[in-house]
C-alpha cells in the first residue's frame, strides 16, 4: 500500500491538525484518519486537499514523485 503524502505536506507547511478546519474545511479528526490511512477520502476531497497544497493527486496520494 502506497503512503499518502497529507503529514508530510501539512508539516512542510507548518500546520497543526487544529488548523486544518480553518485551512481546508475538512475536520480535524477527519483529516487524521486521511493521514493515517484508517479512512481514504473521495476522490473531490483528494483535488481539494492537492489544490490547497499546490500538487496534482496523483502526488498526494503518493502516486508519482
């Protein structure tokens, strides 16, 4: 199973979990199992956290380097 990228994207940009509401209007708690793989998010929830982080999904979802 590939590795997401959401931690190491979200650390890289210097944000906490608790700003992750503010910042992607995902939950908290939600965001958490995306990162940890316990929930995998639909594919409009992918291209909403790739565009926010300024990378394609595929790159996200740790795809493609």
């Amino acid at each position: 199973m590939n590795k997401n990228r959401l931690k190491e994207m979200r650390k890289s940009r210097g944000l906490t979990l608790a700003e992750i509401p503010n910042a992607t209007g995902i939950s908290r708690s939600t965001y958490s199992n995306y990162e940890n793989s316990t929930t995998e998010p639909k594919l409009e929830t992918w291209e909403k956290m790739a565009k926010f982080y300024g990378v394609t999904p595929a790159y996200l979802v740790g795809w493609e380097d």
